[in-house]
C-alpha cells in the first residue's frame, strides 16, 4: 500500500481534528492510499475523548482556561503542548478487517524501537506487568489519558509516554496517538520523556525516523508529501463547520 506522509505545522485543535476526519473520509473513498500525519498545536488544548462527559473538564483544574476540542476517537482526555500527535489513516478491506490490531501494534512496537535506538528503555504496560499487550477496555479510569493504562501504552520507567485510540469507518481506519515529550503546567502531574530521561527530543526529529521505521515494517511505499491537495482541504472545511467548530459537538455528552 501507498502511504503519504506529512508533517503538519501547528494549527488549533478544531482544524487538527477537522483534517483528520477529512483524511479518514477520503481514504474511505478511495481505499487505496494511507496518510500518516505529524502535527502540532498553537496553544496548550484539552481534548475529550469521543465518550468523555464535558463536566468531567472541571475535574482538572489546571487545564480549565485551555481551548477545548472533542475527538472522534476514545479515550482519555489529554492536554496537547510538550507532545507529538500523529494520525494513521488507512483503508480497510472489509468491515471486519483485522488490520486495526496490527496497526496499533506495530505503531507502538516501532516507538520502543527507535526510543531503544536514542537510549531510551521504553516497554509496554504489557510488558511491565508480565503479561501480552493487547489492547484492554477498562471503565470509571482517570480523567487524563496518560494516567490511565491499557497493555499496549508505552511506558518509560513507571510512566506513560505513548497512548493511541482508534476510530473505524465502514472501510476506513483512524488511529491517533500522543507521544508526551515534557510535563507543562497545563498538566503538571505528568511527566514527559525529557522530565523522565533528561533527553531533549524535538517533534520532527523523532517523527521523521519514526514515519520510515513503521512503514518499513508494514511494507508500505511512503511518500514524502508537503501539502494537502485541495479537495482534501475542503472536506476540512466542512468537517470544521459542521461539526468540530460547533460547541453542541463538544457539548454532546
């Protein structure tokens, strides 16, 4: 399979999702080519996961006055500043594919690989607790995503560094995932991998190797792509107005 790879510079939190949802939708629409995008936020923004209640916001004090957004995936919130966030977008075959299992996998064992290779002993929660890391659902866990634990997060020492939540069309897949790089006082509880490690990693530095290492391992043919085309752009737009810009979207629980 094709994949392009893009490496998005900072936008604010509605537009982030907005394009994700676009990809996922174009990729539905033509099952044949994958998108892997890197990106950034403008300012510190607290993302609800698809389930979360709005009033549990309160429960964190320290990110009350962040912009909010809401994703169409699960999970725990999480507080996008010191991070990086990526989107794997791809098609699938059928509606029972089992490609999801082996995305999330993969994405998280090529992580530990070039961690290993910057010195960085990362591992799962699996792996920590002597047990295989699939994917577990648990239920009344922590407001925070990473201060929640599910077999396949990746952590450094005792801490979370890596969480990915996924979101399946009819036959499409988006899995996005958040790599904490240093606490913020926006989450102060959280410890990043400069905090744990003393090791200063910039986004795109790790992207990069990153993008290269997973495709190599899902044999796929990447393609470096600097920009979005246009049709792509305005499936955004749409997505950005009827929806992710819309406060009865981030309300709706």
């Amino acid at each position: 399979m094709d994949i392009r790879v893009i490496f998005h510079p900072p936008a604010d939190g509605a537009w982030n999702m907005a394009v994700d949802e676009a990809l996922l939708e174009t990729v539905c629409q033509s099952n044949r080519i994958g998108w892997l995008r890197f990106y950034l936020w403008q300012e510190p923004t607290l993302s609800l996961g698809y389930f979360q209640q709005h009033a549990d916001r309160q429960l964190h004090a320290a990110s009350r006055d962040c912009p909010l957004v809401r994703r169409s995936t699960g999970g725990g919130a999480i507080l996008h500043a010191q991070e990086l966030t990526y989107s794997l977008v791809v098609p699938l075959q059928s509606h029972w594919d089992q490609q999801g299992n082996v995305l999330y996998r993969a994405a998280h064992e090529t992580l530990i690989d070039e961690f290993a290779s910057r010195g960085l002993a990362a591992r799962t929660y699996g792996q920590a607790i002597g047990r295989d890391s699939n994917r577990t659902i648990r239920h009344d866990e922590p407001f925070l995503c990473f201060q929640r634990r599910d077999d396949a997060d990746i952590l450094l020492d005792e801490h979370k560094i890596v969480g990915s939540a996924q979101r399946r069309r009819r036959l499409g897949l988006l899995q996005h995932g958040s790599i904490l790089l240093a606490t913020t006082k926006f989450s102060p509880e959280l410890a990043g991998i400069r905090d744990i490690s003393g090791k200063l990693i910039e986004p795109w530095d790790l992207a990069q190797p990153w993008s290269q290492r997973l495709t190599d391992r899902l044999e796929w043919r990447l393609q470096q792509r600097d920009a979005l085309d246009e049709p792509i752009l305005q499936l955004a737009r749409q997505w950005l107005d009827n929806r992710f810009a819309r406060s009865n979207w981030i309300l709706r629980r």
